[in-house]
C-alpha cells in the first residue's frame, strides 16, 4: 500500500515540476514585468491632408494623436472661431433689452451662455498645443465688433461693422427680425467652418468640439427660422 502511496507522489510530484517548467518557459518569453497587452479596440479613421488618402491607426494609438502637432488648418479654424464666437456674444448681449419677442430673447440667452465655454476650450487647445491666440500676419487679431478688419471677407457669417451698427440701433420687432436673419447667418457660417475643419484636421479633441459645434449650430439654426417664419 505504501508503495503505491509513494508511487503517486512521485507521480504528482513529476506533474508538478511539469507546470513549474512550463510557467517559468512563458514567463520568459516576455520582459520581467511587463503588464499583459491590452487588447486592440476598432481602428481609428483618420482623413488625410487634401489629396492625401485617410489613415487608420489602432485605438491604442488615439491618446497619442491627440497630443500630436496640430496641423494648419486647424490652428486657422481655432483662432477663426474664437473670433467668430466673440460676435456672437456681442450680438447676444444686445437681446436682453432689445428683443420684443420672449422667444428671441431665451434663445439669444442660451447661445451667450454657451459661446464663453466654447471660446475658453479653444483657448485651452492653444494654449496646449503652445500656440498663439494671435499668429503673426494671421489677420485675427484683436475682438469681434467694431473696427474690426477683414474679419468678414475671411470667415462666413460675419456681420460687418454697419450691419452690427444697425443691430445696436434697433429695437423691438424689428430687433428680432434682424437679429434672427444676422445670427442664422453666423451660425451658417460656423457650420460651414466645422464641416471643413472636420474634413482636413487630425487632433480628436478638435472634433470633439467642432463636432459639437456642428450639431448644436444646426439645430439652433432651425429653431431661428422657424421663429423668423
């Protein structure tokens, strides 16, 4: 009995020199310590520069896209649309004691409550990817509003200094009416900028925010005519 009892040790004890051999041959293949690979999630489209093809990259690579050196044309856009969201406030900011219609008013509240938050995020792009908010001989500098130069030849949308002056001078119903025909136009010209940024830029966090701005604009953009009729 004793012998057999001995026999499967010797047995068990082969089987586990066995598991020993083979744990210490696979804990060689890697590097000491090396933590297990994560497993790769749904590639990444990215759209190329204009002629270029689309690139895919793994999902494990997005964290370093979005650190990755901004190409020009989203600089442009960034710098654009921060320019371009300070009229709009401005344009706003006029709403609260010239609208007649409670309508006109809410909505023109809740697209200056909403633009700051914008213009602080696209400064905080800059400031991470270490770029001016002004770039030299870009023609951005300086707010929106009056005496402003070029803004309106170079981004769509932008009321010029008259239109702005005839905004300020109105009141009531005809506020509204021209208020609603100056911000869908804006807004137009913001959806057309996103929808471009969208198509040349790489940096994900400025889709995000363009994404954003591309849905949130539209649908404003709706509700503005149907309140003009």
């Amino acid at each position: 009995m004793f012998g057999r009892v001995a026999a499967g040790r010797a047995g068990w004890g082969a089987v586990g020199c066995c598991v020993a051999a083979l744990l210490v041959a696979a804990g060689c293949t890697g590097e000491p310590g090396a933590a297990p690979e994560e497993p790769a999630g749904a590639p990444v489209v990215l759209p190329g520069k204009p002629g270029d093809e689309p690139s895919v990259v793994p999902s494990l690579d997005r964290d370093r896209l979005a650190s990755a050196e901004p190409v020009q044309a989203e600089a442009d856009y960034v710098r654009m649309m921060i320019v371009h969201h300070e009229q709009a406030v401005l344009m706003t900011d006029l709403a609260e004691t010239r609208a007649a219609n409670p309508s006109v008013r809410s909505l023109a509240a809740r697209i200056g409550a909403a633009q700051p938050a914008e213009i602080g995020a696209m400064r905080g792009w800059l400031a991470t990817h270490d770029l001016p908010e002004n770039a030299q001989g870009s023609g951005h500098e300086g707010h929106s509003g009056h005496g402003h130069s070029g803004h309106g030849a170079e981004m769509p949308g932008m009321a010029t200094p008259e239109q702005l002056a005839a905004l300020e001078a109105s009141g009531g119903a005809e506020f509204d009416r021209l208020f609603l025909r100056l911000m869908t136009a804006h807004h137009e010209g913001a959806v057309a900028m996103a929808t471009d940024v969208l198509a040349t830029g790489r940096d994900e966090r400025l889709h995000e925010m363009a994404q954003d701005v591309l849905v949130t604009q539209t649908d404003e953009i709706a509700t503005m005519r149907g309140l003009a009729g």
